[in-house]
C-alpha cells in the first residue's frame, strides 16, 4: 500500500493585533468592520459573548472589541474619524460642529 503524506494544514499568519475600538452594539461593529475592509483594512471583532445567538448585551457581557494590525492603527482612526465628521455634517445641514457651539447662522 503506498502511503500518502498527510496534508499539510495551512500556514495561520499571526499578527499582533491592536486594539481599535470597544462598542457594545455588534451591528455597529459590523458596520466598522465593513468600512475598514473596503480600504483594505483587516479588522478583527473579539467577543466573549456570542451575539448570533444572543443579539443584546446585558450586565457588560455584550462588549465586541474592534482590533486591527499595528501599523494600520493610524489610518484606520483617519478613516472612521473622517466618516463621522462627513455624518455629522449631512445631520448638520453642512454647518461644523464649532458653528452650531456658537449659533451662528449660516
């Protein structure tokens, strides 16, 4: 009988991860998730609490933390600071933060 070589699992990259953000609601860490993979950046969601069968938190067990590689870190606060600001905006009627802080009319 000839005896075949036993398959190789696949090599797992491991990376030290960063932390990039702490949510409680696991849609809006989706949605993060999402953002940041369109630019090409991995992110990972660490839970211990398993929010596909259970989608709510309760007594701090629904935290869903954000982390992504090291050297992403920066541009991914870019990225989701930027997003906001423009959100902002568009609820704003196109009027800055500091405009609204002071009432002036625009």
């Amino acid at each position: 009988m000839d005896k075949q070589p036993a398959a190789r699992a696949p090599a797992i990259e491991l990376r030290a991860d960063t932390l990039f953000m702490k949510t409680w609601d696991f849609g809006e860490a989706n949605v993060i998730r999402q953002l940041l993979g369109s630019y090409g950046i991995h992110c990972r969601l660490v839970s211990h609490f398993p929010h596909t069968l259970l989608p709510l938190s309760a007594n701090g067990l629904g935290e869903v933390r954000l982390l992504v590689a090291h050297d992403a870190l920066r541009e991914a606060r870019g990225l989701i600071a930027e997003h906001r600001r423009h959100g902002f905006e568009l609820l704003c009627g196109g009027k800055a933060p500091e405009d609204e802080a002071h009432g002036d009319a625009g």
